[in-house]
C-alpha cells in the first residue's frame, strides 16, 4: 500500500512559483504534446500547464526499486495498484443505496479532544476525528456511545459527524484496514454517527498523474464502503484538473446515492491564486449532478457565500473556535467583520468551558451571517 509523507501545496512554502507552473490551467492552454498519445487520455484528459513538459511522465522520480506511486516506469506497483483499486474508471466502484444524512446545523464545531474541559459541551452536533475511532490492528476505540461522550466531553443527544480527511498517515492507516473496515463501520453505526466524511486520498502537482487518478477511485472505493455499511457518508471532491471535475460530475449524475459530498479547504484549495479555479467547478457540481447536494465544507468560511447559493443545504466544519480556546485565544469580529482573536488571561489549570463556548457563539454567528448573505 501506498505511504506518503510529501507535503501538500501549503501557502508559505518557498517554491509557490514553481508550483504556480504545475497547476492545470485547462483550456487556456495546449495540452502536452505526448498526451495526444496516451491510451489513458480519456480517463485524465491530458495536462495543460506553464511548465515546460511534453507528458506527466515527466514527473517521475526516475527509481522504479524504490518508487512507492503508480507509475508507468515501475511496472509491477504499476500493475498493483491498478488491481487494489480495479482500475481508474469510476463507473466500475459498486452500486448502493442511498444512505443521506439527518439534519445537520449549518455550524458544526470540529472538537479533538476532551482535555482542559469540566463539563460536557452542549451543542447539537460535533465534528470528530475519524482516526480517533479505531487502533492500528483496525478494532474500534469505542464500543459504546457512552466512551465517545466521555472522551470528548460531549452531552448524550449530540450528533457525531466524523471527518476522514486529515494528514496523509491517518489516511493512508484507513485504506492498509482492507480486511477490518467492514467490522469497524458497523460499529460506527451502532454509536449512531450521523455522517462521516471520506477519506481524502492525496493529489501532488508533481507526480505522475496515474496518481492522482489512483486517489480519486480510492477515495470513491471508501466512500462506497461506508454507505453501502448503511453509514451515510460524504463523497470526498478532491481534484486537480478541470477533466477530474468533469468526472466528479459524471459520477454523481449517475449516482443518485451521493447525498452528501465534502470538500478540503485547508490544503491544496488554500492557495490564494488557485481558490478561484476550485470554487468556479464546485459551484458548477449540483447543476451538472442534476440535483440539490448537502455540502459539507471543512474550513473556508471566506467561500460560503460563493457555494452555499449552489448547494441544496451546506455544512460548516469549524476547527478555529475550539483550537483557539485550547491556546487560550478569544475570537472576536473586527469592524470590518474580519475574524480575529487576543489572548485570554486565564488561571493556571482553569477549564477552557466558558472560553470555548464563546469561541463558538462567535464563529457560528459569522457562518449563520454569511449564509444568510450578510
């Protein structure tokens, strides 16, 4: 199984130009010439970006011993991984039926943990760390909906929403529990969890693009395992290239089981200058699925007002409230309406409660704003 530790294009990274270079630009410009070739232009569509390059395989690392991706150029984890995902076409993930969320708050807090807290938060609903719900052999953490409530510090009647995005390592750990992901949802169902947000499988503007097709029908694969365990869950968008959002379309026209989708502002789509190219495609999705979405938006709160027109109903994940309480931080609107935050001055050992529940108030205030186009 594929382990990676490359880092995704983060904002403040010294080569931001050279990247700038990779990103697919679509039909602004002329595609590579060696994709006009390629048996697999269908399914990626070519690439077409300032770099100079003549194919995708211009990305490759050149050591096929030791290559760890899906690469041309090493042809037996070539061959591998094209097996464990039964080739990168879409159409071949397995039918189910259709399993959408409850209701969910249009502001969801994402709570990691129940430490420097007295008292159980009051909310309607949470978002929790999927990685959080099962060891390393694949056996759950929790086996009572009591455990949860009492590890997170969480009140009886709060909906669970778990969040299966996150670094590579907690990811790549989802996907190496092949033979116990099936046991493991059903225990999930059993603590009532209300949605869980697939995995979001890693793309990289400097690899191969069989890589990047490889994540995307991982990620459908996963995603088909938690609603076919009768879990709703949440399709993960991740794509590079205007194509892969064509696909993503494709997918979900034909799919009437996709309730629910989700999307990762806080990695790739952070970038400033590339912000523009997500949101333009993800607006586009629901008109060309054909149908209302419940979008599940895990950090972005400056996009809501451009997607939450688009979307049947959206889902604010929240990770600044509770991770500025931990540090102690109060958050605050500026005059401007800009989100900002001062120290807090509290007692050594003092519970974080008070704090974290205005910490909430105010963000959710903001996000129940800008939904409601202020």
């Amino acid at each position: 199984m594929r382990v990676t530790t490359r880092p995704h294009e983060q904002p403040g990274t010294p080569s931001l130009g050279r990247r700038r270079r990779r990103w697919d630009e679509g039909e602004a410009l002329p595609m590579a010439l060696g994709c006009l070739g390629c048996a697999d232009l269908g399914t990626c569509g070519g690439i077409r970006k300032k770099q100079d390059a003549y194919w995708c395989l211009d990305d490759c690392c050149g050591k096929p011993d030791t290559c760890d991706g899906m690469c041309p150029n090493n042809p037996l984890g070539f061959l591998e991984r094209m097996r464990e995902v039964n080739g990168l076409e879409l159409d071949t993930i397995p039918r189910a039926a259709p399993c959408a969320a409850p209701p969910l708050p249009s502001y969801v807090p994402y709570i990691y943990h129940g430490n420097r807290r007295a008292v159980p938060l009051d909310v309607e609903a949470v978002a929790l760390p999927l990685r959080r719900f099962y060891r390393a052999d694949g056996r759950p953490r929790f086996t009572s909906r009591a455990e949860v409530e009492a590890t997170f510090g969480l009140a009886p009647h709060t909906q669970l929403v778990l969040i299966g995005s996150g670094r590579d390592a907690a990811i790549e750990a989802w996907w190496k529990l092949s033979e116990t992901r099936g046991p493991l949802l059903a225990t999930l169902r059993t603590l009532g969890v209300a949605l869980i947000t697939g995995p979001n499988y890693s793309m990289f503007t400097d690899e191969v693009r069989y890589n990047d097709m490889h994540a995307m029908k991982r990620i459908g694969t996963t995603w088909q395992e938690i609603v076919g365990a009768v879990v709703p869950g949440a399709y993960h968008l991740n794509a590079r290239t205007p194509q892969d959002y064509r696909r993503l379309a494709a997918f979900l026209a034909a799919r009437p089981e996709v309730t629910d989708v989700a999307f990762e502002f806080k990695t790739g789509a952070a970038w400033r200058t590339r912000l523009g190219f997500h949101l333009e495609e993800l607006a586009q999705l629901p008109g060309r699925a054909g149908r209302p979405l419940h979008f599940v938006m895990i950090g972005g709160i400056n996009a809501i007002p451009v997607l939450a027109p688009a979307f049947g109903r959206v889902t604010y994940i929240d990770t600044s409230a509770f991770m500025n309480a931990v540090h102690r931080q109060r958050l605050y609107l500026n005059n401007e309406g800009v989100m900002k935050k001062i120290p807090e001055l509290t007692l050594i050992g003092q519970p974080i409660d008070d704090l974290l529940v205005e910490n909430l108030a105010t963000v959710r205030g903001r996000v129940e704003s800008l939904l409601n186009g202020g």
